[in-house]
C-alpha cells in the first residue's frame, strides 16, 4: 500500500492528524503538505467546521477560533476519486 492509501484509509476511519503522524512515522510538515497536495487534486475535500460555543463564553478556551485553522483543527473526508483511489 503506498503511503498516499495509507493515509486517505486512515482519513476515512477517522483518524486524526496527530495519530496519522505517530502511526506512519512521519513529520506533521509532510503530512500537512501530503493533504494539501490531496485537497489540489481532488482526493480530499476540507470539510468546513462551525464553532458550536460561539454563544457561550467557552470560544475563549475551545479550538474554534480561526486562527486554529492553520493548526490542523480542520476535518477532511474523502471524495468520489479517493474512495476510488483506496479502493
């Protein structure tokens, strides 16, 4: 399995960023940049997320801000091509 299905079959069981990186052994850098290169060619979609405390005073301390974005607080999922590609 190359390590592009490695990763789209991670993503799709839902594993996280963080938990891609120990499990494949690889730099964080090189999967962000793995990912974005999957988003370009349309492997992957961003999957926008909606900050669910934006009425409280909890956006203080949760990971909704914008700023968070670039951090890797995004959700990715599959689309037709790479359910296809892993397939």
């Amino acid at each position: 399995m190359s390590r592009m299905e490695e990763v789209l079959s991670r993503i799709e069981n839902g594993t996280t960023l963080r938990s891609i990186v120990r499990e494949l052994a690889m730099n964080r850098s090189t999967l962000l940049a793995m990912i974005e290169f999957m988003v370009d060619e349309q492997y992957l979609e961003r999957v926008d997320m909606q900050c669910s405390c934006s009425t409280s005073n909890l956006c203080e301390q949760c990971q909704c801000s914008s700023a968070d974005t670039d951090r890797g607080t995004a959700m990715y999922a599959l689309t037709p091509k790479g359910l296809r590609f892993i397939s």
